[in-house]
C-alpha cells in the first residue's frame, strides 16, 4: 500500500491543469533508455502483512532483556529507560517536526535543545554544548577538527591514548584521512598499566589535541588533571571522552580542566538499537565555541518580547560557510537530545545518584565474586566505575562460547583490539543486572575453571 | 556609503591605508554583512603576506566572509582586540576595525574612493 | 554562570526544567541494591555536586507537553519544506522499530544471536541496490552528509589506490546544497564552481572547460535544487568521466527517481540515500537522519567496514547465515557499530516493503505531479525563473514589482494561515528564493488551500505590506531577536542562584 491521498479523479484533473496527459509524460526529461526500470522488489504488503513480516525478522533474534542474560558494554550500554521517555518521543509534534529553522513554530524543539545543552554542560562541568553529533564516536572525531581549526592547520599532531574505544580511535582515523596529521600513542601493544602520564612523552609544541577516555575503555578511573596542566604547558588542547553514567558519580572533566568532553549519552534513555541511533555529545568552553561543528541554541527575544530560543552563530555552519566550513555536519540527533534530556529530567538528581550508585555497586559484587573463581582474576588494580576486565584461564572467546551456551552473554572479548589481552573480558554491569543474574555467570564460569 | 578618500579599496571590498599600512573592511562589507558576530585574524605579527591571502575570517547574523589583504608586505601589528569586539567592525570600519598592520605594503590592484564608490553602487544595482 | 532571572520586561512563556525544579521533590525512582555494598572511589575521584533538576514525574510530562504544542510538524499540518521530503511518517513504522527484539538487542552480540537484524540489514542493502542501480551499499553513515562524506572519501581513496594523487579538484554546480563543498573541503580538497545555464541544466560550456586532469569528480544534484531534471545527464556525465572523474550523485532529490531512473544506470559512481527524506523516517526536529551510500562496481572495495554479508550459505532447510566483511581497500569505519539501525533501517525497510516496485514508482509520481500542479496554480502570480515540467520541488521568486515585501515576509505570513513556510533563501542563485516541495502525501484540497494562501498573500503585498513585515501573527511566538542571540551567546541555563545542592 501507499499513503498518496489522491483518487484518479483528483488526478486527472491536476494533470490537465499541468498541461500533460498522463503521468508519465512528467518524465520526459529523463533518458528513454533508462527511464522507468523494471525493479525486481518483494510484492508490496498492507499494513497487517508488513507487521507480521517485521515481526518474523526479529524473531530471529535473542535479545538482552527477554532470552538472554548479558555483560556486554564496550560502548552501548542496557539501561531502563522510564516509560515517560517514549511517551515523549512518540508525540508527532516532536518527531515528525524538520530542524527548528522557522523559530516561531519551533519552540518546542528549539527549547528542549536549549534544555539538552544545560544539562549536558552541567553534567560534564563545561560551559557550553552544542545540540549533538552522530555519535560518541564522531564526536570525538569532530573534537579533532575543533583542535585542528583553533590552530588554524599549523599543528600537525594529535595524541591518543590507546585506551580509547577502538572504534573511536578508528573513527578519527577515518576523519582525519585528509588531514595530513601525525597520530602518536595510538599503540595498543604499549603497556595498557602505565597510566596515563606516559602519553606526556608524545606532547609538543606541534601537538593540537590529547585525547583520552573517562572511565578508559577498561573501565579504569583516573584523575587526568595532571595530564592535562601538561598537554596545556606545550598550548594543546585536552578532550576527555566520557561515558555520562559515570560522570552522575565521578569528578567533572571540567574541573580536571578538560578543553572538550565528548561522548555517547546512549545510556540516558536511548535503547540499544542494535548500535544506533545514538547521541554524541559535545561539550567545551565557550572560547572555542565559533570552532565547534554542529548546531547550537541560544536564548533571545520575540517581538512580543517573549523569552524564545534560536539556532544561532549559524554562519559557522556548512550552508554559509561551505567549503570553509569546519564540518559538513547538517543534523543533529535532535530527537535523542530530547529523550536523554526527558532521561534526566524524570529522574532527576536522585533517580541519576541512583543509577550510578547501581551501576557502582553492583558491577563490584561481580568484580569481587568473578575475581574468586580458580584462574579467573581483576586485569587492573585501579578504582573502576561499571566496566571491568576479568583474566580468563583460556581465550575469552572459548569462555564466551560457553557463556553463550548457557544463555550469558559474556563481556567483549578485548583479543580482537590489544594482542596482550587475548585471555580477557572487558564486563559491564548496569542496574538491569540483578543479583541472581551474576550469580549465574559465577555459577558459569565456574564451569569453565573446572574444564 | 562612506569611503574615505585617503585610502584605497579592492575589488573584493579591504582598504588600505598606504600611510600607515593598515587593512580592514569597508563601510559597504560591513553593511552587506550586517550584524557581525565573530572575526578571527588568519595572521601572526611577523608573517609575510601575499596580495589576495586570507587574512581574516568573519560571521556575521546570516553570512560570512573571508578577508583578502590588499596589500603585501611583513605584518607588523594585528588588532589583537577586536576578536573580543566584533560589532566594532559595524561601527567603525575605518577606524577601530583595522585588522592587521602591513609594512613595505606594495598593493595589488586597487581602486580610489571615488571609484570604489561607484562600484559600490553599481553593485547595489 | 548565567544569571536565569531574566529582566523583567521578558515574559517567560514556558520555564525550562531548571527553573520548574525544587529541592526534594523526585521523579522515577530506581529500586533498592539487592548487593552487599562497596565503599565508593576515594573522596578526589568524587563530584562535588550534580546539578541536575528536581521534578517529579507529572511535572516533566507537562512541561514537555506545553514544549510540544509550540511545534509546527508533519503531523499537524503541510510542511512543503524545499529539499526536505517532508512526508508523512507511516505510524506502523514507529511500532515496527520498536519490536522488543529489535530495540534490546546490543552491536556487540554474537552474530549468531541477531539473524534477525543482519537478515533486515543484507536485505536491505540489496533493496536500494535495486532501487539505485548501483554495485555495493553501505548502511554505515548516520545521515546525509555523513553519508556524502563518505562517498568523498571513497572517491579520494580510489584516485589514491591507482597512484593518481593530482586529481583534487572537485566540480560542484553552482546550486548545490551547502554539504556537497564542506564535505569536500574537510578533505582538503579544492571546489570548482560549475554555473548554471537558462534552463537550470549544467552549463555543457563551463564544464568542458573545468575538465581536466586534475578533476577528482563531480558532485551533482539531479534533480537539481532548482527541481530540474538535467536535460544533458547523460552529456554531463561522459564529460566528466572522460576526464578521469567520478560521479557523485547527491541522493537528497531521490524522491523524484524511484521507478523511474536508477543513478547506477545513468552512470553514477556514488549516490548517499535520506533514508529520512525518501524512505519516511521522521525527521524528529533536526535528526536522526540515516545516509547509506550506493557505490558502482570500481568503489566496492572501498566501502566503510563492515559490511552485512552471507557467510554460510543456507539450504533447504536452514537458513543462511549473515555476519559481517571488511571490504579490500576500506576507507575504514565512519561511526561506531552498524549504522542507524533501529531509528532508521528498521523504518525505512518496513516502508519498502509496503510500497513494492510500483508503490515506490507511485510514490515519485505523485511527488511530481503534486509539484508541478502547485507551481502550475502559482505561475501566474509568482514568478518562476526556471520555468519548465519540474520534478518533486520548484523554485519561486518570493518578490513583486512595486513591494518591498521580500521572500522572509512571506515565509513568515504563511504562518498565519497555518501551514510550514517553504524553503527561502536556497537555492542561492534564485533571488529572493521560495523553494517548494509538496512531497506525494498531500492530497489535492491541501495543495490547492496553500496555493490560495500564496495568491492571498501576494495581493496582501501590495495593498498590506506592514501585515506581511510584522508578520507571523497569530502564531505562540514572534519574530526573533538573532542579534541578540548571536552577540550574548546565552546557551545553557543553571540552577537559581542560592539552589541548596547539598540537600
């Protein structure tokens, strides 16, 4: 079926209004040869049809809350999200609505942006935030053009931490493709217990951006202050990538004196999705706001003197700017920028505390517990939010297997990203795991220590 | 339109003031751009720069533009105050708003006030 | 930190959730640790506040209901936004995404456990290769310009793999949308500007001249922003091949071409699709969008890793298995994980499903016929420059002889007669620019109330010009202040001053 409200009727007499007698003559500006291709499609379906096939597809599939106990983290993350959230995000006045071009019918939008940017700021101890990227991890790829931009292509260098998401650091990579730069520290065969002054080394006078991830992809937590005063005595600038969950607990990025602090706010109220869409945030100073890619809300005033918000600073943006432009970005995430801040507006700052606290408590229970079993181990000393990487006594991918078997979904296996670490999981638990849901994969990996 | 006759104009809107080698944008740039929001100098003191380099980038409200020296020579001074006060680029063009300072500055192709005027003009046209 | 107290001559219309918060009160509450507990992080590893607000569960919902209504949208009224597609969202869509094994299931999962996903996802790139003509598709890129970005680089990458490193020139037509130079600009390549001629085709003249040996490609819009159909496609093309370029279509326009052309077989090299603008995924007020890239048989091996494949062939009896490649000479990966899946894939293949091939070639059909229809009842009283048979969209000039009304003026008094003002001031080389698509969900009455509303609207521009200036003025708010915005750079709100944290 198709959703054209037109009858043959209605038709036929636009057409003669046009000046044409069919349809088809509307094309005759495209090649005859090539015009009206026979597709080769599945028969088109009604409503009810198209339903029950969509519904066969996912049931191929197991997922994370029905069929399947899982520990996987690496960057998506399984949190609840309060009903109100969808509830929000289905009002068609919000998501069939187009980018808030048209201020005076676009409050709604334009506001719950502004709202967006706040809490995220507050969140990350910044000043500003623009009203989002792709992703985590494009965000962070536009972090380096942010840097890139500030010192005008002059600096040719970026440091980055192995310890970044593997595949934010082949993100950036691709981004940077054109760019000319130089990449150091990036080695995942350097020692991952050095900690993260050893990526002073790598900063000169030549160095535009540091970037390291908070907690790091390890789960570890450190305090990058000092890091930061030096990549800020050689004039580069610092972006922390950080997961948001954490930062409910942990000390600000902006108090450490970050420049940036980007990440995924997927675990704010945006499901898993099989990977996307997600919601990369961007926060910084505002000294550098005129570098920052994407679109950005500001407050004002109408006519009627009403309080209203606005897209402003648009200049900077791709359709003035055009091939001067810092980056192509067109969209946002601007429904995801509502739900995440739906997200920590309904649980506000007691409902936040406690998930974190969850998070905390319960990923710790499981470190202590899995750290118990015969050949099983803690990789890393250091403090840790909700992720983790637990020593296996065989590859992580057998473990896995027989996680798997049992219906666990193991942690992710770290083998494929760092060749020293072919024996470990990187775990995640969140405040959806209970109890009796870790003591299972205790009860499972028990199992494999006993093979 | 104003345009003072001690300076001269380029085609792409700069003047030069060849008695103490300073650069900016004219009267009828800015107007064209109207309310502007954001200017950062592309240049360090002691550059050499080329007639037609970018030397500055402006945003204003809904447009932006880039701005090419009239004039080479070495840059001897940059108007290191006006990142904090783009709007003075509105009010004062010719006076607060120069951009950079050049030395030796031989110029490129360049119009005298009454001539850039009428370009003006005919462009308004 | 900002001051929120606004002064006092401001009229707060709706508070934001900062100032709606009030110390104590508490919204969805998380339930008890069934753990034993764990000390937390040493005290320096701590936050030493949250400023975060405090509202209980009935304040957010009416908050942002208030929030909602100040929304013009799809589903309230006619949207005839130039460039935009702004269609009608199908509602099955926003249930089909949200199929709990869909929406629960993580990017890291065992393939063996998301069949279900990687089936949708290989089906789907064989869809729009069917639909595009086209070799390979990539359903990475997260929207239209990720997307566009991703076929520049691809294009860089294959000029680079046969050693030919001078060809960083790209031809962009003089009407093209802002994205197609910025992608290339973040590549660091150089933009060469191709005008257009009369008839809103690509001057065949300036393009020979522009041809040579230093071209990476050309990157054109077909139809073009100004609605055309380009009558030498097939000049323009060879042109530009012939010098050793490749062609980037920009796939924004696609609504006007399914059922009817396929850019693979006009000869494209690369084309991203909207999967929000032609294949219904709401646009959500400004994303997420979705931006898959079709590539021809020379750029396969070039495509984002990874891609969805077969990787056991099934039977009789047992079904395939589908799992993931990395393609030769990748560019690499554009974002994390697989690309818009639930938001965008999800949606657009339950809308291919429904529409079939006739269906998809009804739909492109209509598209047309709604455009050329309105600009045929608009051509008497606004004057359109490129005056021929238009695809999906058609430029006006949003001026009259002896008024000073200008195309903003009457995109703002469309407000009052209730329908979404069409693009202005795009594409740039129309003056005074109204660029209208009615996309093939409007029904005749909508289309025709709208014409009647522009016909109005220009007599009002001769006898009420003030009406039209001051304009809209029955809408929940007025014209903005965007130098105010622009210079005070107010862009976050705060906690009220004296808001006790600690509590």
């Amino acid at each position: 079926m198709t959703y054209i409200p037109i009858s043959p009727k209605e038709r036929d007499e636009m057409l003669k209004i046009i000046g044409v007698g069919t349809l088809d003559e509307l094309f005759d500006a495209v090649p005859k040869k090539h015009r009206f291709p026979k597709l080769n499609l599945p028969q088109a379906l009604s409503e009810m049809e198209a339903l029950a096939l969509l519904g066969e597809l996912a049931a191929g599939n197991e997922n994370v809350r029905e069929h399947m106990i899982s520990f996987l983290g690496a960057g998506a993350y399984n949190h609840y999200i309060p009903a109100v959230v969808d509830h929000i995000l289905r009002r068609g006045e919000f998501y069939t609505a187009y980018t808030p071009y048209q201020p005076e019918i676009s409050q709604g939008t334009l506001q719950s942006i502004f709202e967006y940017q706040s809490l995220m700021a507050n969140l990350t101890g910044m000043e500003v935030s623009n009203a989002s990227h792709y992703d985590g991890a494009t965000a962070a790829a536009e972090a380096v053009s942010l840097a890139h931009a500030q010192f005008r292509g002059k600096r040719k260098k970026i440091v980055m931490s192995p310890t970044v998401n593997p595949q934010y650091r082949a993100v950036i990579r691709t981004y940077t493709q054109g760019m000319g730069l130089e990449e150091a520290g990036d080695d995942p065969t350097a020692d991952l217990e050095a900690g993260p002054e050893f990526l002073t080394q790598f900063i000169d006078d030549n160095t535009s951006l540091v970037i390291v991830q908070y907690p790091d992809f390890f789960g570890r937590i450190y305090d990058y202050a000092k890091l930061i005063d030096a990549a800020h005595a050689k004039g580069a600038l610092v972006c922390v990538v950080a997961n948001p969950t954490a930062l409910i607990m942990l000390k600000t990025p902006g108090e450490m004196g970050a420049d940036i602090v980007v990440g995924d706010a997927q675990p704010f109220g945006i499901p898993l999705w099989y990977g996307g869409p997600y919601l990369g945030f961007f926060t910084t100073k505002k000294s550098f706001v005129h570098k920052m890619a994407g679109r950005l809300v500001g407050e004002t005033v109408d006519a009627r003197g009403q309080r209203a918000y606005v897209l402003t600073l648009t200049a900077r943006e791709q359709h003035i700017k055009r091939e001067r432009a810092t980056s192509n970005i067109c969209t946002n995430q601007g429904l995801l920028a509502l739900a995440s801040a739906v997200y920590m507006s309904v649980l506000g700052k007691s409902g936040l505390q406690e998930v974190a606290e969850l998070c905390y408590q319960k990923a710790h229970y499981a470190a202590a517990e899995l750290s118990k079993i015969d050949g099983f181990g803690l990789c890393f000393s250091e403090p840790f939010f909700h992720e983790f990487v637990l020593c296996c006594p065989k590859p992580a991918g057998e473990v896995n297997q027989h996680l798997l078997e049992n219906g666990i979904i193991g942690g992710y296996d770290l083998g494929e990203d760092y060749p020293a670490l072919k024996d470990h999981l990187l775990i995640a638990v969140t405040e959806m795991n209970s109890r009796e849901e870790i003591d299972t994969l205790l009860e499972a990996l028990k199992e494999v220590s006993h093979d | 339109m104003n345009a003072p006759s001690n300076l001269k104009y380029s085609k792409s809107d700069e003047w030069f003031d060849p008695s103490s080698g300073a650069v900016g944008l004219s009267d009828y740039a800015q107007s064209q751009l109207s309310d502007i929001v954001f200017v950062e100098i592309l240049v360090d003191e002691g550059e050499t720069v080329e007639v037609g380099k970018a030397i500055a980038s402006v945003e204003s409200v809904k447009a932006s533009a880039e701005i090419f020296s009239p004039a080479a020579g070495k840059v001897i001074s940059v108007n290191k105050g006006l990142s904090e006060k783009p709007e003075t680029l509105n009010s004062d063009p010719y006076g607060a708003g120069w951009m950079i300072k050049v030395e030796g500055g031989t110029t490129g192709d360049v119009m005298e006030s009454a001539a850039y005027v009428k370009y003006c003009e005919e462009r308004t046209h | 930190m900002t001051d929120i107290s606004v002064s006092q001559n401001v009229k707060i219309v709706e508070p934001t959730v900062y100032e709606l918060s009030s110390v104590g009160r508490r919204g969805v509450a998380m339930p008890a640790s069934d753990v034993p507990e764990t000390a937390l992080p040493e005290k320096t590893l701590l936050r030493t506040s949250l400023p975060m607000p405090e509202l209980a569960e009935v304040d957010v919902i009416r908050h942002y209901m208030h929030l909602s209504r100040f929304n013009y949208s799809v589903d309230g009224g006619f949207y005839p936004l130039g460039s935009c597609t702004m269609k009608y969202n199908p509602k099955i869509n926003e249930d089909t995404c949200r199929l709990p094994r869909f929406i629960y299931t993580h990017p890291l999962q065992p393939i063996e456990t998301v069949q279900g996903n990687l089936a949708l996802m290989y089906e789907m790139q064989e869809w729009l290769k069917e639909i595009s003509g086209f070799a390979g598709v990539t359903l990475q890129p997260a929207a239209g310009a990720h997307g566009e970005f991703t076929g520049v680089l691809m294009m860089a990458a294959y000029h680079k793999s046969r050693g030919d490193a001078r060809r960083t020139k790209m031809l962009i037509p003089d009407a093209a949308h802002g994205t197609n130079p910025a992608s290339v600009g973040m590549l660091g390549m150089s933009v060469a500007t191709i005008p257009s001629d009369a008839r809103g085709n690509v001057d065949l003249e300036a393009l020979e001249t522009a041809c040579d040996d230093t071209v990476a490609g050309m990157m054109l819009t077909n139809p073009n922003t100004l609605g055309m159909f380009d009558e030498n496609i097939e000049k323009v093309i060879k042109l530009v091949k012939d010098c050793g370029g490749l062609m980037y279509g920009d796939g924004a326009n696609l609504n006007a071409l399914l059922g009817i052309v396929r850019p693979g077989d006009l000869g494209f090299d690369v084309m991203h699709f909207n999967l929000h603008k032609t294949f219904s995924v709401p646009h959500g007020g400004g994303g997420p969008g979705s931006g898959p890239v079709g590539v021809s048989q020379r750029l396969v091996d070039f495509l984002p890793s990874p891609l969805v494949t077969i990787v056991e062939e099934g039977d009789d009896e047992a079904a395939p298995l589908y799992g993931f490649f990395t393609p030769k000479q990748t560019i690499g990966r554009m974002k994390a994980f697989h690309g818009h899946f639930g938001g965008g894939l999800v949606r657009s293949y339950t809308y291919i499903a429904m529409h079939g091939a006739e269906g998809l070639k009804d739909v492109s059909q209509y598209a047309v016929l709604n455009a050329n229809y309105l600009q045929a009842r608009l051509r008497k009283t606004y004057k359109i420059p490129y005056d021929r048979i238009c695809m999906h969209e058609f430029v006006a000039e949003g001026q009259f002889e002896g008024s000073d009304v200008r195309a903003l003026d009457i995109a703002k008094r469309l407000m009052d007669y209730d329908f979404h003002p069409p693009t202005n001031y795009f594409p740039l080389i129309v003056h005074e620019a109204l660029m209208i698509e009615p996309t093939e969900t409007e029904n005749k009455d909508t289309l025709d109330a709208f014409a009647d509303a522009l016909i109005k609207i220009a007599e009002e521009s001769l006898l009420q010009p003030e009406l039209l200036h001051s304009a809209p003025h029955i809408t929940p708010f007025g014209r903005m202040d965007e130098v105010k915005a622009a210079r005070e750079l107010v862009l976050c709100c705060w906690l009220p001053e004296g808001y006790d944290l600690e509590k």
